[in-house]
C-alpha cells in the first residue's frame, strides 16, 4: 500500500510499503471535538455489493486493513438495522448502535452482553416494544416520531462519551446522514472490479447534492483508498 496524496502530510506522498502500525496516523480525526465518518466500499462501476448482495462479496485485503483500523479508531459503530441483517454483523469489539425506523434488532446481534448493542428508532416503531426486552429499555433510544432523528442521534451519542462515531452504511443510512449533515467524512474503498447487474450504490433515497473535498489516497494493486472530507 503507498500513499498517492496526503493533503495534510504532502510529502508523504509517494510513501510506499505502508505498514499497518501506520495506517492509524493516517486516519486519525481532527482533535478537539466529535467525528462522524462513513466508511463503504464499491466497484468501479458503482456496485456497493457483489454476487452474494452483500458488500463482503467485493471486499479485498486492502480494504480490510483499512477496514479494521477504522474500527480500531471508533468508540462505537452505527449501522443501518438492515444491513447489519444482511451482513451478518455479530457484537464487536465496540458498542454497535442500529438505525431502524421499525425498531428491528438482527438475529446476530440478539444474544449481545447489555450495553453492546443500542438501537436507535421511533415512536411510531412497529417492534419497539420486542426490542425493549431485547436489547434493555436503557439501550433503545426513541428519537423522532416517524423517522429516526440522526441530529439527535449524534447529540446523545456524542453526550454519552461517545466521541468518534464510525458509520458502515447502508446506503439508505449515508444518504440520511449526508441530507441530515452529521456525516464529517466519507472513507470509500474502490475495488478494480466491473460486476454489472442491477446493484445497490453506496448511496439510496431521495436526491441528495454533498460536495466532498479529497484529503487522502492510497493505492495498493489498483484498489483505491480515499478520505473525503464533507464540505460544510
């Protein structure tokens, strides 16, 4: 892995055999404050999943160094209720806080120690009540009536010590955090795969128009690596 461009270090730029006790230096956060940023991966043509629909199917081993430095850095990850089902996400080193209008709570993630899997949802939450026994009434928060509020969402978490947040999508739960603008940075892996087919992008919703400036790239065997740092 080498660096092509480093906005904040430029003469890191050319850098080569990054090791992965380097890679935290590169993806640190501002100081000084909370840090909401999403990390997805996509294809070149624009497939944020592979043949088996789930983003695994594209996943390389560059991105999951990245991947797992990310989540080293977090002190907790938010993730879409859906697709942390359809990714098969199971309790992790950090607390996990699901997004779900519903109020649903994966089967992977049911059995979790208490504490290590929040939810966010609403009142009008068809399963709130089931994940209440679930999860603990202290571990679901009611944000919103119909839909979940993601500003408030970053206030509580952030009130409750929560400082640097990492979101995993899905593309519904980017697209959301993007109109809603809590999201600091994208970091978006492109694998050098063309996959075709009818495929989610790293993006679903209605329009939404966030401009981006670029901060980092870095390549390792035609896999790109970049951090995007969310214009305000």
């Amino acid at each position: 892995m080498r660096v092509l461009l480093d906005r904040r270090n430029p003469a890191a730029a050319g850098t080569d055999d990054l090791g992965d006790d380097q890679l935290p230096a590169l993806y640190g956060v501002p100081a000084g404050g909370p840090w909401l940023r999403v990390n997805m991966v996509s294809t070149l043509d624009g497939a944020a999943t592979g043949d088996s629909e789930r983003s695994d199917s594209i996943h390389d081993a560059a991105d999951q160094r990245v991947f797992r430095v990310l989540r080293q850095l977090a002190d907790v990850i938010v993730v879409g209720a859906g697709t942390a089902e359809a990714e098969g996400y199971s309790p992790a080193e950090r607390p996990i806080v699901l997004v779900s209008r519903r109020g649903q709570v994966p089967a992977g993630l049911r059995g979790a120690e208490p504490g290590r899997v929040l939810l966010a949802t609403c009142a009008a939450a068809d399963g709130l009540a089931e994940a209440r026994e679930v999860l603990g009434e202290d571990n679901v928060l009611v944000l919103g009536s119909h839909s979940v509020d993601l500003v408030a969402l970053r206030e509580q978490l952030v009130e409750q010590g929560f400082v640097h947040l990492l979101a995993e999508g899905g593309p519904h739960l980017l697209r959301d955090l993007l109109a809603s603008r809590v999201a600091d940075e994208l970091c978006a892996t492109f694998v050098p795969r063309i996959v075709a087919g009818e495929r989610p992008r790293i993006t679903a919703g209605p329009p939404v128009d966030a401009a981006l400036d670029l901060q980092l790239l870095l390549e390792a065997d035609s896999t790109l690596l970049g951090r995007w740092s969310v214009r305000r």
